[in-house]
C-alpha cells in the first residue's frame, strides 16, 4: 500500500502492457424467455459468495452516473453508492438529496448504475429514471443505520466545501451533542433515497482473448427485447 504522498519520480504512466485473460461461463445462447431481473438475482448471489470466499469486497457497490446539466457540454458524472434493495419496481440507494448527484437527478432523472466485480470478471450496467423514495421508507431504513451514520448524517453537507477535517468533526461533536439525550435520531430532511426503474440491462462476462459475452436486455411496451451484442 503507497503512502498518501505522491511520488513522482515513478509514476506508472505506461499501461499498454499490463494485460491479463478473462474467463468465465458463456453467457446463455437462447434467450428467449430471458428475464434480466431473475439473471441479476442470479449474478448478485455469485458475487455475495464471492464475499464469503474473501475474493470480494462490498459485492452492493455500483457506480451510479448523472447527467450534470450546467456545465456546456453537459457531462456525465459518475461515483460509488451502495445497492440498499432492488426488485422488479427497481434498484435503491440512499444519499443527501440536497449533494451534486441529488441535484444532477433532479435536473434529469436519467441515470447509469454500473456493477463490477473483478473476481467473477462480470459488469452489469442498468440504465433508467431515478425516483425519489417514499418519506417513509427513507425513514424506515435511516431508522436502521447505525447511530454514528444517523448523526454523521446530520453533520455532513454532502459535496459542500470545507475547510478541514476538524472544522467538520466540531459540526459532527455539536450533532453528538444535539442528540445525545434522544433515543431515535431522526432523519435530515435532507437525506433520501431513490429508486432507478429500470428500461435497460446488459450483462458481460469477461472471456479469453477479449472475446467476451454480452447479452443486453431492453423495456419497450411493457415487455423485454434481448440482444446479444458483440464484445
Ligand atoms: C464503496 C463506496 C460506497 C459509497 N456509498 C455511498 C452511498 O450509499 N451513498 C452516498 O451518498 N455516497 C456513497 N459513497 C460516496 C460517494 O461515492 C460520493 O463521494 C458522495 O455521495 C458524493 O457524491 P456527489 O458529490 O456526486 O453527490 C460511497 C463511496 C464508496 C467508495
């Protein structure tokens, strides 16, 4: 593990090189009846066994990507939140409403999720709308977290400014302190959940020679098309 610092004298510039093969299982060849959320199930429970094994860390982390709308052109920006629950109604992840990402969602609701998980040398993306979640399922699962979450959650203005850590820790101390007499910290106003529908789901298993597998699956009146796509 590096220290923080950088070190300039070998930076690793040159990645043509690095290279390695990828394997994995064929991806099916008929795909009629394909029902992508069954095949995400499927894949979700291979990574939480990868988990188990030790080969994997945080199998629930996806890469969620938003549009942000003021910058000319408009540009996609991506980062890392946590799958919280999913089923066929959609995928949910909880977060400060009031962050870069809430207000990139609010301006267009269109979003990527992207799953990958090295061990298994699977990525799944999901593309769709996000939709805030309910007033009181957000409350129900902030009920949930555990106490130094709740109250961090108070503290935090996510994606604002700071000054330093300690300027942050005083706020979070003032939050310990509000609330240190209250048993249920209840949950910022600020702080939400949205669920993405799905319209689109592809599917990659990585395989020899860069010939890897896709199968792409896409909502269109009600029903799913399934494709396979070329690597
Ligand atoms: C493994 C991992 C899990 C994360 N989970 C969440 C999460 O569930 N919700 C969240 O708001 N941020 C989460 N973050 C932090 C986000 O990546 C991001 O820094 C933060 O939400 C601010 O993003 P924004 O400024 O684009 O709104 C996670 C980061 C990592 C690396």
């Amino acid at each position: 593990m590096s220290d923080h610092a950088p070190n300039p004298s070998t930076p690793r510039t040159d990645l043509r090189a690095e290279r390695m093969d990828y394997s994995g299982a064929l991806l099916p060849d008929d795909l009629a009846g394909f029902d992508p959320f069954a095949f995400f199930a499927a894949w979700l429970e291979d990574a939480f066994d990868e988990q188990t094994a030790g080969r994997l860390a945080e199998p629930a982390a996806m890469v969620m990507s938003s549009i942000d709308t003021s910058h000319e052109p408009a540009r996609a920006t991506a980062r890392v939140v946590l799958l919280k629950e999913w089923d066929r109604d959609g995928f949910v992840f909880y977060t400060h409403t009031d962050s870069a990402k809430g207000d990139q969602i609010g301006d267009n609701p269109g979003v990527g999720l992207l799953f990958w998980w090295p061990s298994l040398m699977r990525q799944i993306r999901i593309e769709g709308v996000a939709q805030p979640v309910s007033r009181a399922e957000v409350e129900e699962y902030f009920g949930q977290r555990p106490r130094g979450s709740q109250v961090g959650a108070w503290a935090s203005h996510q994606s604002r400014p700071r000054d330093s850590r300690a300027g942050f820790e005083a706020e979070l101390h003032e939050a310990e302190a509000r609330f240190a007499d209250v048993e249920q910290v209840p949950c910022p106003p600020q702080w939400g959940g949205y669920r993405v529908v799905p319209d689109l789901f592809e599917f990659w298993q990585g395989q020899p020679s860069r010939l890897h597998e896709r199968v792409q699956a896409v909502l269109g009146e009600g029903s799913w098309t399934t494709t396979r796509l070329d690597p």
